[in-house]
C-alpha cells in the first residue's frame, strides 16, 4: 500500500546498509570511542563550518532531548517550549521524568515568538518575587517544528539575541533537520543553525538512517562527564559505531542534503496535487508534512487505501490528515496517489 | 505597620501556643505516633463528618502537595491543574521534581472549568494515540484560588463526576480552606468537601497555626507505605505531635471556623472601604484577599505606610495590589487603613 | 588484531542483516506495533513454553533494566542486587536517576545468595522500625553474572521461594542469557527461567543482535502504560521492527542457542589452552567470559597483541585480565592465540 | 514514665518558648527573609569564627541531607557514606529520590576511614574505566555517628585533605553536633568543624529546639538558586523566623553549648550506673547516646517501667538497646533510673 504515515516507516538508505555490511565483522572498540564516530564527527563539524563543535550520537530523539535538555539544566531550572512542542506533548513526560519543568509559551504555527519569549525572561529576572517560580533556563525549538513549519533566519536571530540577554542556551531540536535546510522557503544554512544555537541535534532516524541523532554542541559546550550522563539515561550504545557510520555516510557526498531534497520535492508535488484537487489544507508548510482536512467520508475511503495519518478533528465532518515524505518517498509513490484520488 | 501582606505574617493564636506551652517537657512518641496527633485527627474526621477518612498531618503547603500527589500517581503520569494552580507556578517544580508533569488548562478567575477538563480527558482517553504522552491522572484545584475566588458546589459537582467518569482522583488543596468556607458565597461545607474530593488537605499555616496542614484521605484511600513517602520526602516531622497539638486546638470549639470567619468579616470591611474610595478591583473576591488596582504613585506612598503585596502590574500607570486579612487581622487594623488613606 | 575485548565487539549474526537488507524499504508500522515484532513474541513466548508471557523490545541493557525496575515499583521501594550487580556498579547511576535504592548485599562469586536475601527480608518485614527505610521490593540477580558465574536450578528456586513468600518479583538479567543457558555447568533451561522469574530479559547486543534485549513478563504481569513508559525513558525506537526482526531471526531454526553454544565451546577451549599454560584464573568460570592473571610485564607485551580487558589489578606485580568470546569467535581465533602465547 | 527512647521527646528549651510568645502578634516578613532570620545567621557565622560563612535555615534533618546533597551534586554524581551513614540507612531513600547514588564504604563504628575512602577516590579518578559507574562526588559523616562515636580532630583532617585533592565537598551531618562538641573525648571546636568541612549543619531538632537545623556553607560556597531548591524540595518554611527565632535563642550566652553538655554530663551518670551494675555496652560511646545489653526478660520487665529503646538483637537471649539523654533529661531522671534498676 502507498505509505504517506510517517517518515520513519522503512529502513535506511541503501548505502547505509552496504556499509554496515563491509564492517559487520571487524572488531571495533565500543561505547562510541570507534574511529568511525570520530570520523563521523569531523565530517559533521566541518558541514556545520564549526571547528569549536563537540559531536555526540544518541538513539533517539526523545532520549536525545531528555539527555540534552537535563545535562544542561540546575534543579530547579526548566525549559521554555511551545505548547506544541515535541517535549511537552509527545514525549510521555521525558523531561519532567528527569526533574525538570517545561514552560510552555504560546506557539504560532509550531513556533515560539521571540517577543513572547523576552518578555516572560523579563518578567522573572526583572522582579524580586520569583524564587518561587522555575527558572526558565533554556529555550527549545525545533526545526522543521511539529506543524512542518520552519523559523526564518531573522526568528532564529531573534531568539539567539534574547537567549544571549540572558545567558541561555538555545537549543534546536532537528529531528528532521534535513527537511528543513532544504525547503524551498529556508533562508539558513546548517551553518547558520551551528552559530545561531548553543546545542542542535541532526535527526538520522527520519532522514535516511535506521536510527540515530547526532547532538552537536556549537561552542565547547558539552557539559561535563557526558558520556555517564549518556549511560545513566540509557542512551549509550555498546556498539556504537552503528551510530557513527551511519552518519559517516550520510555526511559523504551530500548524502544527506541530496535524500532530504528528495522528500521535500515530493512534499511540493503532493501538495500541488492535493491543491489542484481543491483540497483545503490546516496550514502552509514548506516542509515534508503535509496537513490536509478532508471530509469524514472521504478520509475513511481515502485511508482504506493509502496510508495517512489522523491528526485532528476539525468539525463534526471534517477531520486534518498529515501525510509525510521522506528521503525513501518517490515519484512513483506520487503518481499512484495521484491514481487513487481519481478513483475515489 | 499596619500589615495585609500576606496571612502568614504572624504566629499562630494565643491558644496553641498556650497548649504548647502545657505539654513542652511532656515526653511524647515521635513521628506523629502519638494521642495527640490520634486525638486531633479523630476531630477532624468528625468534622468532616467522615469516618472512613485517613488524615495525615505535613508541615507545609508545597510539601503537602508534593508528597501527596506524587503517592497517587504512577511514573507516567501526570496531574492536571489551572495554569496559575499554585504546583504549576509558585511552587518551584516541586512536582516536576518528583518526576511528573502539570499538565495546565486554562483558568477562570483562577478556577478550572469541568466541561474543558472533560474535554480533554474525553481527547485523551477516547484516542488510540495518546501513548506518547502523559497521561492525565489526577485533577488539582484550590479553594480558595490563588485569587481568592471559590467554586460552587455544583462546579466542584461536576468535578467530581468527571473524575469520577475516569477513574481519577480529585485533589483540593485547602491552604486557605477555612477562608474559603466561612465566605458568604460558600454554598459548600467541609462534610461537602470530604464527600466531593478523594483527598483535599485543611491550610493550618495561614489559618491560625505556627505551621502545619492536615490532608484528608476521604475513603480510606491512602497510599500504601505513606509514612515512607513522607519521609523521603522531607516531610516527616520528628516531633509530629507539634502538628497535631496545633489542629487538637483549632478543632476544639469550633476555633477553625471561628477565626477563619473573623478574616472573612474584616476582609468585607477592607472591601468596603476601598469600594467606597472608588478603587477599582482586580477581580470580585468573596475570600480573604482582595486584589486592588492603584496608581502608581498611588502605590508608592500607601506601601510606604502599610504593608501590601505588589500583585501585578496593570498598565504603564496601574498596579495591582493584594491587600490579604487574616484570623488575626482587627478591627482596629481595619480603621488605621481608612486613616492612613484619609491622609494621603 | 585478534580481539577478545568484549562480546559486543562486532556486529551482528549474517542472518540478521540479511534479513534486515529483505525487509529494508518494506513501509511497516511503528513502535513496536508491527508483525514482525508480534511473530518474534510469538515464538519466544514458545521457547519460553510460557503462552502467558508478554514481551517487550528495547534496545540496551542498561535502558532495560532502568524501564524495568522502575516500572515494577513504587516510590518508596528498592531493589536488592549483589553489590557486584550491573545496576549497582556500572549503570552510572541509572535507577538511582529513577528515583530508587539499590540495596547492596554481598555476592559470592558475582551471586546473590538466598539465605542471606531471605534473612534480609526478614528483617525488614519482620520489626516494626522500618518505615524509615527503603522498602526492599524486588531481587534482581544476573545470569551469568559480571564474573561469568552462573546459578544452579536450587539456587534460583531457592531465590523464586524467597520472593513468593514476601510477594515481590524476582528479575533476571539476561543480557547474557544464551552463554548461561548453553555452559556445560548449567543445569537450568530457558523455560526454568521463564517459570522461576516474574520478569526476565533475553540479551540480544552480546548474544548475535546489532542491539536489542527482549523483556520477558512471565505470567501477564507487564506494567500498564507500558509503552508510556518505553517513551519516557527514551526507549522506544521508532523503528521497532528492527528490534522485532533481530529476535525473530535469533529465535528461528534455534540459532540464539546455536550462537551461543559456539561461544561456550571457544571460551571452554581458551581456557584449556591458558590452564595447560599454567596460567592462574581469578575464578572458575563456565561461561564465555574467563579471568586470567597475568604478571604485568607479561599482560603488558600480550595486550600489544591481542586484545584483551583489565579487570582488576591482583597485587603489584600480577594484574586480572578479561578474555571474553562471543557467538563470533572462530576456531581460528583461539589458535592465533596459542600462536601469540607461544612467541612471548 | 522516665523516658530515654530518644533525644527528641520533649519540646524546646523553655527560653525559645518565651521568645516565640513574645513575638507572636508581631508581623514579619516571611520565608526567611526576615532580621530575626539575619541576627540568628550572625551568631553562628560568630561562634563558627567563620565570616565568609552562609546560613540557611531548614525544618529536619532529612529535608537538610536531602536539600544540601542534592544541590551539591551534577547528575551522573553521587555521595560516599558509611553504610550505617543516616542518609543510607534511615531515611526512607531520600538523596536516591532526588536521583543521586549513596555510594557506601565501610563502617568503623559508625566513622568512615580516610584510608579507604582514599582508595576509592583514588581507584575511580586513577582509571580510565569508570565513565560506567556513579562519580563519587562528595564525602558525607556524622557528628556524632548513629552510634554515638565521634571522630578524633585528626581523622576529620585526614578526611579534609582527601576531600581536597580530589576537590570534593565534605558533608557533615550535625543532627547532634552539640552533644558530640560537649562530649569529654572531643577534642574539636565549633570552629574546627567550621574549617575543616565545605558544609555542615548544626541540629536543633535534637538539641533543644521545636525543630530546625541550621546549614553552614563554611566559605561562601551556598549554590545558586538556594532558596528555589528549598521551595522545591517542601523545606521553605512560609514563617521561616519560627527558625531563626530558635537558633538566636540557641546562640545567646552560650546556651547551645550548655544544654549539650547537660546531656553529656546526665549520659556520663547513666554509663557509669550501668556499667557498675554489670551491663555490658554495645561499644564504647563517649556522647549522648549509650548502647546496652540486656537479657531479653531483663529487657521485657526493664521497658515496662523506663522508656529505652530496641537497636538490635544481639543473639537469641540478648537485645542491645539504646539509652538516650538530652538537653531535657535532669539528675532526677537518672536517679529513678538507678532506683527502677534495684528493684527489677
């Protein structure tokens, strides 16, 4: 069945594969402390144009954010989100787990405003009567956010300024990274989000890799004792060359930037179909996911053919759809679509 | 200075200290093992007009909400709370400390709404796709609000049915419960209360006692291993008896009532009198804080004759204020405020 | 350089990969909520003879015991472990980070002894002044254990009647299951397990999987909210069939028993051939893991060589050494071996 | 019945309880940050000859251990004690609750060894090996023990370098501090404790007060946030001059110092009355608390007249039990104690 569920329901690249091939065999130090994760990691310190980074791999975004987020916080910190954001609402509660508060501020279309932000850090460091309150220690975006909407470069300096103000890092969540930079409507380079975050991770698991994120700290910023922090989430791989040669191949030959363009060509050949046919979407997104609402009856038919995803109800009748490419999405995948909505 | 600060600005009422006094050199079990403690809590269950209820004694407020909700809820879940619900914004992620997270809905006046807690449990148990996030297990509400507003019986009604509905517990923290029952817009008694609520905790701190909260676990429904809880949370007092000796008294004689109404009756003089000068009110409170809008200049010479709180502020040229009575706010405090305003 | 560093030191069994290239752009649900996760249930529940069983995917060791142990107690509640046990002395913390006590006792050979854990509980159970301690509520014990020790079948029914009578669960660590179940010396089965434990892992990073561990809850007793759980601790991969493919293969045409067999057998003939060279062990071992002592001078020039883990240091002059095989190692490793000791 | 169960079975010293009569209507600020709150600090900072010091206030000593531990340590950090140290013991797993392992060295009578504590710092700083396991990240002690012992000025020396070179805090739990200062085999100062630990908290629970205990940060070294933390943790106390009040008592004209010795002496008078009569001692306690065996039927008909309380069994006819004095206990106490012992 035609698959538009999600961008994580195949495998990984083929060339992926045939690298873990080659290597399955040779013994190799485990923990991450392989040559293959220190190669990796060059490869991506120099994409990011950041000599300074620190590059760490995890499994998982989830385990990535919570290791991430409570590495860098005090006890009595949180962590500013947006109310849509993937750690305060998909996320089983990961960051309260470790202790910590997630402050949630309004979201624009998945986005936190700059604005907003400043002035709630105003109020708490400006007045005396806060220590009651959790100290708003460090803003969380993501990028694509969860609506598949992406920052300008002007939002993403914004922020980064009042981060600066008030000495918090700003840290950028990328699961799906990729879609992203290469959206037809993104004005910031992977160098750009390096100099513009304090700590960023690149989503592997939705761009091409069978799992993995690379956490890159920007500026010589990883906390202390890392790798027990890693071991004590249970997020240290024993074997964890897996992680590295993942990205090793995804950061040769623009691997990487080439697959996460595939998805989002896709993306805009979907979204043309779907707006020739008239079809009213939930918002505007430049990225891989695609928010339609279709009526009830059509969404049953539609579903019983095409794998899509329900998002949300609209009213009595309508309900929001996503549909999702990923690097694995082909033209083919488009057409037969396009096939199917002609029959219905 | 004439003083409205807070309702916490005194000791406690001259008959705990005297009874305090009468039992200083008496030898007596601790941990709150003993008659007295024993004593305090069979009053309180008759109060309550609840026989089957389990009451234990905690030294404050944020302790209280702490170690009771964090007995009630499982690793992944969560409690649900007005956005300016006192564990969600003064309570320094003490919740979140013990790994759960406050999962906020919108307030009225401070107080949630059943419909939209219905709402968003119906959402959230109705779908198949909430595995990934918290799972709303409790309801938190304070009567009376942080704002001093106090639900009807039929609200906290339909509270209870829609905890009920799901199978969660209800939780009223009473930081200033007897404040709240003793308003004239009360349509709720304490028996009301310990019928409506799975558990809810009686204020002693800012209703006359040194320190000190009673929690009432309507239906023999306290945890198991609940002394543990405590103290591992830092909340088992050595010498308990200190608790229970202060609610023996204010549940002897009617006490608890009677000085809770006294704060009543001098907090509808306080409103009175500013009515009357024209102030404007933050909102229309029937309990014991009232929320006044000043100028700022306004502000500026009033705080420098009586104590207030700086609440908020409104605009470039207003502030709100809470001027806050209590069980032992006098008449005669009462009448230095209408001098002190005569003067300025 | 020949390598018997450690049992995760290659990748996985080529079968696995094999499979894992069939199915690489199959689109497949995600979480863990697909077919080949439910085939591979299937037929470990089978090797289990335990059609009550219910298992679970996950992805480390140190992640499955914390998802665990965390999810089967409460908030007062420890877990006995041998002071050599793997949660006590090389996870970083990882259930303390949860919020409980590992409750140290002795270990003889890396095992935990009934009588002594019985005596324990007695203690505990039996007097009244506990409730300032932590509550012991489960045993965990590891199969084999750090040292490479196994339990005989009396010593865990011993274990299992310990833990019925005071009610809480008993937990194998299985992370290397397959060279317990397959070392001359043992005398229990997989099903022995299954019926002599509440909850158990089968270890799939040591034992011919690229990662994964599969959780076994032997009689219906998995936690609720379960998968909320796998989240919150970052444990759930995306991508759960490849964690559902791995066991599927292993527990195919028995090859987990077959690998692990392989492992034995190797590590049974490096042990003749350091025994024959009279070289002095730390312990008996009848697993895959083998501590040899070597003079320092002499462990210096073998570990150019071959590779090998410190362990320990003996006295001055003499040094613990770890050779670990795995279901990887060939024949022709250990005769280079015998190459090496020769030429030194 | 005379009562020597324990050292917090009465009130507070009868001074306090005049103080806080006195105050009682007066209105004050509240959480600490009142000048009674200021005075108190002043006195402690003077009697520990400290000037650099910082004080801090809190309710008991499990909050204190759980307060100050918890906001001296990163993540992946935990605290050495003794196995019998309170904190691993006796408090119902409160530091692990906040996440962090008691990692437990042996016991010397209650005492850590310098030596061994030495070896373990330096085994885990010297290798590479133990990213795996929990840093160990402070050095926490009583005095005097949980069996009354106290250290020698040198072993707190020897301790104090340790906890140098490795540049870790060390810990002191004062819950007794002045009956161990007070004993006749004390050869340290206030001061001494002063300068040779990071922190230490001086008790007044056990010591003469309602409750409280005061932290000393013995050189400007209180962490960030501190009155957040103590929010967090349920320890902030709303009327926190209740505390300062009694410790300005407590350090007026020596009497802290007073009361303690008051103990000492009346312990010194119980040791010898029961050592004349034969009784043998668990160990040797030069403070507060003696330890003694008696027959079980002696024991039986001895506790039906004379509060003492069960320690542990000694063997099948013979219980160790303790006897404690206090700032309370009165020559006339120990002489009903010597005439209830002529006639059993």
């Amino acid at each position: 069945m035609t698959d538009f569920v999600c961008d994580y329901n195949v495998g990984c690249h083929p060339l992926i594969l045939r690298r873990l091939e080659q290597i399955n065999m040779v013994p190799t130090r485990g923990y991450g402390s392989d040559k293959i994760c220190a190669s990796a990691s060059e490869k991506i310190k120099k994409a990011c144009n950041c000599p300074d980074a620190q590059v760490e791999f995890l499994v998982g975004g989830t385990q990535t954010n919570q290791v991430v987020i409570s590495s860098m916080l005090g006890p009595t910190d949180g962590v500013i989100s947006a109310k849509t954001g993937h750690i305060n609402a998909h996320e089983s509660g990961a960051i309260e787990a470790t202790g910590h508060k997630v402050i949630e501020l309004e979201h624009h279309n998945g986005k936190l405003d700059a604005d907003e932000v400043s002035s709630y850090l105003e109020t708490f460091y400006g007045d005396e009567n806060h220590e009651h309150m959790v100290y708003p220690s460090m803003v969380y975006i993501s990028f694509p956010t969860e609506y598949g909407t992406i920052y300008k470069k002007t939002e993403i300096e914004a922020l980064h300024k009042v981060c600066k103000k008030y000495n918090i890092p700003l840290f950028l969540d990328g699961a799906r990274l990729g879609y992203g930079l290469m959206s037809p409507e993104c004005d910031l380079t992977l160098s750009d989000i390096a100099r513009l975050t304090d700590v960023f991770y690149i989503g592997g698991t939705k761009v091409g890799a069978l799992f993995g994120e690379a956490v890159v700290f920007t500026h010589g910023n990883r906390p202390k004792k890392f790798v027990g922090l890693k071991k004590q989430r249970g997020g240290l791989l024993a074997k964890g060359w897996l992680l590295g040669t993942q990205f090793d191949v995804l950061f040769s030959d623009n691997l990487y930037f080439d697959i996460s363009l595939n998805a989002i060509e896709r993306a805009m050949e979907l979204k043309n179909l779907l707006t020739k046919r008239g079809f009213p979407f939930l918002l505007d997104s430049p990225t891989n996911q695609q928010f339609v609402i279709l009526e009830n009856s059509f969404f049953k038919k539609l579903s019983a053919l095409v794998g899509i995803e329900f998002w949300e109800k609209v009213d009595e009748n309508h309900t929001a759809v996503r549909f999702a490419t990923s690097w694995a999405t082909t033209q083919k995948d488009i057409e037969e679509l396009a096939g199917i909505l002609d029959t219905i």
